[in-house]
C-alpha cells in the first residue's frame, strides 16, 4: 500500500484522503495538531482541531472554517478514517490516526510524555507507522519532576519578594506561561501577565483549566505590587517597553527545555533558567515511540538523525521528515 502521509511542498498529506496535518502552505483541508504558530496557520479554507483546543485555536487565528473531533471521535473523509488522541503537549495538542484499508498511521504533532495541569495526558495510540517529533532528541534531555520546578521557581520568587524586587519570568505565551502560572503558589504575591499570555489564559479558563488570578499590566493601580509580583511573559518582552514598569529591581528568569544547556542561560542573558519544557524528552521520545508498537517510524523536526539512527539500531524501520516546524521558543 502507498504511503498515507507524505511530504509535499505544502506540507504533510495525506493522498488517499486528500487532506493536510499542520499544512506550512495554504492549503483546502487542514487537520491541526495543535495551535502553535509553526502547526497552525492562517489561511487555509477548513481546518479541523480536537474540540478542547477550539478556544485557543480560534484566539490566534480569528474567525476560520473550523470543524472539532472530540477526543478518540471518528470521522471518515474519502475513506480515511481520521480520529484525534491526547499528545499532552499543550490545551487541545492531539496526535492524528490515520486508518485506511487496514493501515494504521499516527502524526503526533509534538508532544511530552510527562503530565502537567493544563493538559489532557499524552495517550500511546497502536499503529503500524508513527511519525514523530524530536525537538529534544538526545540522551542528554531528561526532565525533572514538575512538583520539583515548582518549587525551584516559587523559592526564587519568594526570595526575590523578600528583597522587594519583581520576578520576571519568560516562557512561551501559548502552553508555557499557563503551565507556569498553574503550579506556581500565588500566596507568595500577584501574578500579572504580559497581554501575549493574558489572552490565552482567558481561552484556558473557558476550557475548565483552573488558574489562579492574573492581571494585566495595564490593570495594576497599585505599583508597590511590583515589589513582589511574579510577572509572566513571552522571552520578546525583553526587549519591549513592557519591561521599563519594572525599573531596574528586578530578577529574571527563562523556562525552557533548552535551559539544560549550560551555555543557553548565559546567552538568553537571564538571572536564572528554569528546565522545564512542553516536549518530549529523552526517555519520554523512547518510551512514546515502543508504546505505539509501530515497526516504522518517520522523525521530524529535532534531533532527527540521531533518533533516526537510535530506532535504526533497535531493529526499527526509521527515515525522516523535512519540515518547517520550529523548536519550543
């Protein structure tokens, strides 16, 4: 049988139903795994999400031709049977099964193995071939705990507190910033945030993801609340205006994968780096690719030639996608 999903110009597509995952290119029919910038795109004439992610989705995007799948909800489109599963990666991130004549595909999108608390878990889903991502594919990434990020984060806010200075950290305002505001403790003094995330906490809300309060920048009247506020915001803020509020007491941080390299921190220029990130590590790539049960597997954006030759060395099918997706900044 031919190929389900193959590389176009375009994107990823899928010939026999004649339809697009996280197309790069205008395209007809678009499945999205999620609403990322590099997955999801403007323009594009129908798009189909999971239904948790319409909110977010239709925030970034405006008013599109959307249709939602419900999570493990079928639909069929010129014979192809197309269903969405948890990735765990970010509010409404699915991984795409593809089944046609017996053949089973899954296109994660990206994806983290390891829950948090604004996200449905990532769910293995069987499949002959898995196309996944590799955005931290190498032996070196492995993550901690989130319960132990917490509590790395919410020591140097309320050590900062203590000091009277603001704590600024950066994360990326669609996934990130709502991840970090979830499991930070807001007794240690506000939260504002940056409108880039401000808007998207909003859409999680209306989704039943709990958050604690939030305000905006522009909605504090009290400036003393600088003092000890933890202030969240997309790394570009660092150079916006947004931060002269702030003066010049203050500590900042940066949340992200890439903060497991020693020399990251010191280019981003921050006081400190948070590891945390919304993809898969290491273990976490290994153990999501042997719980599908694929014998072919197909890596895209990443590490991909290391992961590549790893699935090779295990006995796997394995070659690799050319896309256009990006990494987690």
């Amino acid at each position: 049988m031919s190929d389900l999903v193959v590389r176009r110009p375009e994107g990823l597509y899928c010939p026999q139903g004649d339809f697009y995952i996280d197309p790069w290119r205008k395209v007809d029919r678009a499945v999205i795994t999620h609403a990322h910038a590099d997955h999801a795109r403007y323009g594009h004439n129908n798009y189909l999400c999971a239904k948790i992610g319409e909110g977010v989705l239709r925030t970034r995007l405006g008013n599109i031709q959307l249709d939602t799948l419900e999570y493990g909800q079928s639909t069929v489109h010129n014979g192809v049977k197309i269903s969405l599963h948890p990735a765990g990666h970010v509010l409404g991130s699915a991984q795409v099964r593809l089944e046609y004549q017996g053949e089973v595909w899954v296109a994660s999108g990206d994806y983290k193995v390891m829950p948090d608390l604004t996200c449905t878990a990532f769910e293995p889903v069987q499949c002959h071939t898995f196309i996944t991502e590799s955005t931290f594919g190498l032996p070196v990434y492995r993550w901690k705990p989130d319960a132990d990020i917490y509590a790395e984060i919410n020591q140097w806010w309320a050590s900062n507190a203590a000091q009277g200075k603001a704590s600024i950290l950066y994360g990326y305002s669609f996934g990130k910033a709502q991840r970090l505001i979830a499991g930070v403790d807001p007794s240690i003094g506000p939260i504002v945030c940056h409108s880039a995330a401000e808007a998207l906490n909003q859409s999680y809300r209306e989704a039943g993801v709990k958050l604690p309060d939030t305000l905006l920048v522009s909605e504090v009247k009290d400036k003393s609340i600088y003092s000890r506020c933890l202030a969240v915001a997309p790394p570009a803020a660092n150079s916006e205006s947004w931060m002269k509020r702030f003066g010049k007491n203050y500590s900042d941080a940066f949340a992200s994968g890439w903060m497991a390299l020693r020399g990251a921190r010191r280019r981003s220029g921050v006081d400190r780096g948070f590891i945390m990130s919304d993809h898969a590590d290491w273990p976490g790539l290994v153990k999501a690719i042997a719980a599908t049960g694929a014998e072919q597997v197909i890596v895209t954006h990443g590490q991909i030639p290391v992961l590549v030759r790893w699935l090779q060395e295990q006995g796997l099918n394995a070659r690799a996608f050319d896309t256009e997706y990006g990494d987690e900044v």
